[in-house]
C-alpha cells in the first residue's frame, strides 16, 4: 500500500485512535477539530487528554483547525463526528472539495440514525456530497474502543461498501498487525447494527445498577440482537451480517464493557438518575440516546416487534421505573424462538 493523505474529521476518541492507526501504517494524517486548544495539545504533547487519557498518539498524526488544511489533497476522507453533526461538517468538506476541484473516499466511522428522517449515516453523507466529489463511499463498523485500539488491542473492524473496490482499498490502508480490518458490501445491515447496539448496550448497563447476573445479562444480548437483526431484515439486510464484526461483534464489546458511554448510561439510569443529569455527567454524544427513540418508531413504521427497545424508550422517554420495565419484559407470553 503505497502513503496516503488520509483527513480524520473529528477528534474525539474514535477519530484519534483511527488516525493513530493510520499515522502507525506511515500514512500522512490529517485530525480536524473545532476546538483550538484540542489541536494544540495533540501537536505539542501527543496527547488528547479529554478522550484518552495519557495514551500516546503517534507524531504523525497532524491536528489542524483548519478543514481545508485537512482535506486538501486528501485520498481518503474519514468522518467520525457526531450523527447530529454529520450534515453540518459533510457540506463543510463539500465547499472545500468544490473549491479544490477534488475527488475523495469517504468512510463514516459514526454509529447512529438521524432522527426525523430515519437516514443512515452513509445515507446522509450520500445526500449531502455530490457524487462527483465521491471516490468510493462506505463505513467503519465492528467491535472497537477507541480505549483499547490506542494501547494495541487486538481489534478486529469491517471496512463496508456497496462497491467491494472500496472496502478493499479501506483495507489495505487501515490494516496491521493489531488491526485487523475485514471487508463487506452489506452497508444497510452493518449500519443498522452498530447503530442498535447500542439501544441495548443502555439496556445492559441498566441490568448491571440493579444487581443481575449472567442469566439476565445473556437473554438481553440474545434477544437483543434479535430484535435488531428483524429490524434490518425489514430494510433488506442480509441476516448474516448480524452474526459478524458489525451484529454480534460489536453488540459485545458496547454492552459489555465500561469504555461504552451507552453501558455506562445504562448503570447510571439503573440507578435512578435523570436523563439530563446522565448526559450532562457523560460529558460525550451518547448515541443510544436519540438511537432508542428512532428503533423505536422505525419498529412501529415496519411492525417489527421490538420489546427490548421499547422497553428502553420508556425508562427513557417516558421516566418510567427500570426495574419494573425489566419486570414486565418477563412477564411478556412466551413464543418460540427464531420469531
């Protein structure tokens, strides 16, 4: 693989860890923040204190506050900010790409659904970038904190695209020895999956504040990526995908460990405290948040049954008591499986 221009936009936890990756495979990095101070820190300490700690970020990765300075000349474009912001700093890149007369890539690596329009984030990238300026168009999807991939974790991710081309290239830009990058073409189940997972990641933090084990915690990851993979099955996904990197994978990883924002909202509405003050406390985008409320409606659009997320919209939404919302998903009659 020959050296890339690679423009990282969003410096968060994930977006810096993803430039990590690429710096450490000898790409030229390009990580655009908003925020002056955050571009300081990472040139003059490698350090993004506010996201990761003391954890060393490779001298190649670049910070700049200037998007253009990011994105000119840039070969692959990853977008990992917020769903809520994805639009916002899509037209950005789209000014800058218009004025440079420029092609790219571009890789969302953001887990979520727009609220509203029930759009994907591949979907709003599509929308917002004209396809003149579109190398190739896809995401990043799998089980993979940005905690454990900049101390060399072994991760394992899937680089997905309707155009098999593309994920290929994503592979062999982002691949090493601890970072392992499978290829897919099924975006729409690979979306939908990372971005309901993390419904149920809140479900199972939740679990954890009200002192259940295994048993509890296994039938809620089970039925769970039930109920997700139903919902993408009524959009045409392929049910395999929901047994693979971007399905069971990272349905793992986010309900199951304390580097997920979601798990952890999940533990503090367990016990008891009000969403804004979660939020507030969190002090970082929890998708699952505004996520529940879009599974939510998209279940009743398509009449799939969904009672886990339902469940979830009403500790939610509607302030209702966790434990007796846990209480009455038992107390639902039983069916058989695989329904």
């Amino acid at each position: 693989m020959s050296r890339e221009i690679i423009a990282v936009l969003g410096a968060g936890s994930w977006g810096t860890a993803l430039a990590n990756v690429a710096a450490e495979n000898g790409h030229d990095v390009r990580l655009w923040s908003h925020r002056a101070e955050q571009v300081d820190e990472i040139n003059e300490t490698h350090r993004n204190s506010r996201y990761l700690g003391e954890h060393s970020i490779n001298e190649g990765v670049v910070a700049v506050s200037d998007m253009k300075q990011a994105v000119d000349g840039a070969d692959l474009v990853l977008s990992v900010v917020p769903t809520k912001a994805t639009r916002e700093v899509a037209q950005q890149l789209v000014a800058i790409l218009e004025e440079t007369n420029h092609k790219v890539v571009v890789m969302a690596a953001t887990k979520g659904i727009e609220p509203g329009t029930y759009k994907r984030v591949s979907e709003m990238l599509a929308e917002e970038i004209p396809s003149k300026y579109l190398g190739g168009l896809g995401i990043i999807a799998g089980p993979s904190h940005a905690e454990g991939v900049i101390k060399h974790d072994p991760t394992l991710v899937t680089a997905v695209s309707a155009d098999l081309t593309v994920a290929k290239y994503v592979q062999g830009v982002l691949s090493n020895q601890v970072f392992r990058v499978y290829t897919n073409t099924d975006v729409v189940g690979s979306e939908i999956g990372a971005a309901l997972k993390n419904v149920i990641a809140i479900g199972a933090g939740a679990l954890e504040s009200l002192g259940y084990d295994v048993n509890a915690k296994a039938a809620l990851f089970t039925r769970g990526l039930a109920e997700i993979s139903r919902l993408g099955q009524a959009f045409g996904a392929n049910p395999i995908t929901f047994m693979g990197l971007a399905g069971v994978g990272d349905l793992f990883a986010t309900a199951t460990s304390v580097y997920s924002r979601n798990y952890r909202a999940g533990v503090q509405l367990g016990e008891g405290k009000h969403l804004d003050d979660v939020v507030a406390d969190m002090g970082m985008v929890i998708e699952g948040i505004s996520t529940t409320k879009v599974a939510h409606e998209l279940a009743q659009k398509k009449h799939v049954e969904m009672p886990i997320t339902s469940a979830m919209y009403r500790v939610i939404y509607d302030n209702e008591d966790v434990k007796n919302v846990m209480q009455l998903l038992m107390g639902r009659p039983v069916s058989q499986e695989g329904k």
